[in-house]
C-alpha cells in the first residue's frame, strides 16, 4: 500500500541503497525501534554511484539543490528500510529525522533544507510520517555531502 | 507535585509552546520513550513570539546569555512535555540530553552552556533528572540561536 | 567472555572512566537500551588525567591521532558499560554510534576517523559489535576534543 503511494508521487526506490562507508550497517533493530544510519545522497543508479550532490548549501550549492539532496537522503533511508523490513508498510511510525546541513556559519535556513525531508515522510506516510525533528549546521561533512540525515522508525 | 517544585523555583512553563517550524511535531512517544524535538530558545509570551537570545556564543553573546538561552530550552521542553503527557509527574526518568551550541570553531565551554539545561533538570526532577548528555559546537543553528537542545524521556 | 577478547586484543579497559564535567551521569538505561554520554579522549591513568589528543583533526593534529582518539572514546565508553552493567556480556548489540569530528569546514574524511570507533566494536564482539553510525563534523568540541563518540547499545 505504501509502495503504491509511492511509485503515485512518481518516486522510485532503489533497490540496492548505498553501502555504509565503514564497518556499520544501513539499520539496526531493536525491540520495535529501527535506527537508520546516517544517509547522504548518493545517487545509486548512476555509474559508478555518487554523491549527487556537493558542498555547501548556501554557498557552494543552491537552497534547492540542498532541498534536492535532502530528499535524496529520504529515498535512500526508505529503501534501506524497504530491504530491512521486507515491506513499508511494516512502519507504525516515524520517530526521530535528526538533519545536518553543511553550510557556512552565517547559514540560518536549516529548517528549509530539512523540511523536505520532513515534507516527503508526511506525503508518504500521513500522520504516521510525522515525527519529532532537529536540524543544525554542521561545518562538514562526509564525502562534502551537503545534507546528512538520519532516522528512529518505530515497526 | 512536580509542578510545584516548579513553581517554587520561580519558573513559569508556557501553555503554549512554541510551534514547530516545519512538518515535523514537538513530541513523538513511542512505546515508554518520548522524543523531544530540537528546542530552540523562543519566548513565546513576547508579542509577537521571537527568539530571545541570538548568535554564537562567546563571540555575538555571552556565555551568560548562551545559559539563559539553554535554560529557556529547557523550559520549553518542559511545556510541550506538560501538553503531551498531561502532567510532567508521568516522567519516570530522563535518558538523553543533546545540546548543540552555536559558535565559533575556537570556543571550548560547551558544557558550561549545557549544564545550565541539565541543572535545571536535576533541581527539578531530582535523581530523575540525571541523564546521558552529548555537548557539541554547530557552526550555525536554525534562525541563529545559540543553542539547540533535544530530549528523551522516560514515562 | 568479552573481556577476554579485550585482553588478547591488547586493550585495557579503564577501573574508574572520565568523570562527567557537568550535572549529567555516563550512562543511562532505559528497559533494555543503554545510552552511553558523549566520550571524549580522556586519559584516566595519566596523572592528572587529562584530554590525551586536542585539536581539529588535519589541522591540529594528524588523521592518525585522530583516530587513535576515537579508539579512546571507545574504551572509555566500554569501561564504562562494564561498571554499569558489572559485565560486558550482558551487551546484546550495538545499536547506534554517532562520531562527531573536531575539524575544518574543507575536511572530508569523517569516516575514515569514526571507523576506528566502529572497527574496534565489531573486532571485540563480532556481529553484535555493527551498528547504525552516523559521523559528521562539529566545528568545535568540549575542552578542544578532536573527537566526540555516543553510544546506543542493546543488553
């Protein structure tokens, strides 16, 4: 059902989500609770995959583009918990979207960048898509991604 | 009870918290666990509602004010946990504070900013309102606030 | 068990960890979810202990440094999981790090410092040891830290 929803938005999840860059997993469950690690928005389908998106938002990239990665960053983690939990609509509720965006110090449009995200997850999910949030500046981050996102998602 | 041990310590909570600036909700409880979204140290009974204290800490305000700002945090945690719950007596514990300050890449007094916000839960809470922390420097907060503070408690 | 395996990996887990520098505790658990503070590299056995590596990683100090400073956030944290829970063998899983890197806005390499952090876990305790991660870049940390680790673990 969810999926459904989904492919309506004209959305498409992948498959094959990125990897972790290190010795961690996509997501851990425990009890009724998924952490979802950190995404950054790798594009998978291109060749070889990338980054998308790089630099700061604000600066070196657009707001939009910004906005753009973010979303980015959403589709990974749901295709991640797609291939976690076998199906979506395994998911009672989103808990918690902690959003990191790279931007310079003088940057104060965090909750734009990250309100994407939180957007994309109400589209979906409905009541169930909305969740307790923070969202900061972080000076870097990895890669150069712009936007880093992770989420507690309770099954 | 806690409520007056509030009231006894001259601290007013507010009946109406401040709003989320996005589409994300001020707390999402799941199973015995209540997440608190990113607090940010608006004053909702100024007309009309601002954030009272602004910029990094140690360079465009004091740690004093970088304190007031925390503690009013705090404060606003404690309201929308008032809201959520029905009585802040329903808070077994806290578990997990995460307190973002705002500054430059030079400033090392996180915690001296930070224990404003845990002091005050455990002046109020007493052994229940010792918790886990995490206190770290962004490089930029949302709407230029000094500190950003997140919660999780136990009810 | 565990310990055994630290013992041959030739690690030495601290008898008294970092004492907080504020009013909040090491560890708190919740049902069956530890929550471990933010550790930073303190060195316990030196006299006075002390924050054994300072700076922002590649600039301050060198990537090396800073990943041996991660490895010390972990024993730390996991000396302190063994006062808390009497034994390591009582952990079921990690289930979440976050790694907060004290560095540049230009610095890239978050991941390379973090999976120190993550390698160690899951040489001690193998596929309990992987976890959901998150690492970025702060741009200044308590007491000048290179580095900052929290820890979600299952027992």
């Amino acid at each position: 059902m969810i999926e459904n929803k989904i492919s309506s938005l004209g959305i498409r999840l992948f498959d094959t989500p990125p990897v972790s860059a290190g010795s961690y997993i996509p997501i851990v469950i425990t009890g009724n609770l998924a952490f979802i690690s950190g995404q950054i928005p790798i594009e998978v389908d291109s060749i070889p995959p990338k980054v998308k998106f790089k630099g700061k938002v604000g600066k070196d990239i657009s707001l939009e583009d910004g906005q753009k990665a973010a979303r980015l960053c959403t589709i990974n983690a749901l295709s991640h918990l797609r291939n976690a939990l076998g199906s979506l609509d395994r998911i009672k509720k989103f808990v918690k979207v902690s959003g990191f965006v790279n931007c310079d110090p003088s940057f104060t449009e965090h909750s734009k960048v990250i309100n994407e995200a939180s957007d994309l997850l109400v589209h979906i999910f409905g009541e169930k898509g909305r969740h307790a949030r923070i969202a900061l500046g972080a000076s870097s981050l990895p890669l150069n991604s712009p936007v880093e996102i992770e989420f507690i998602v309770e099954i």
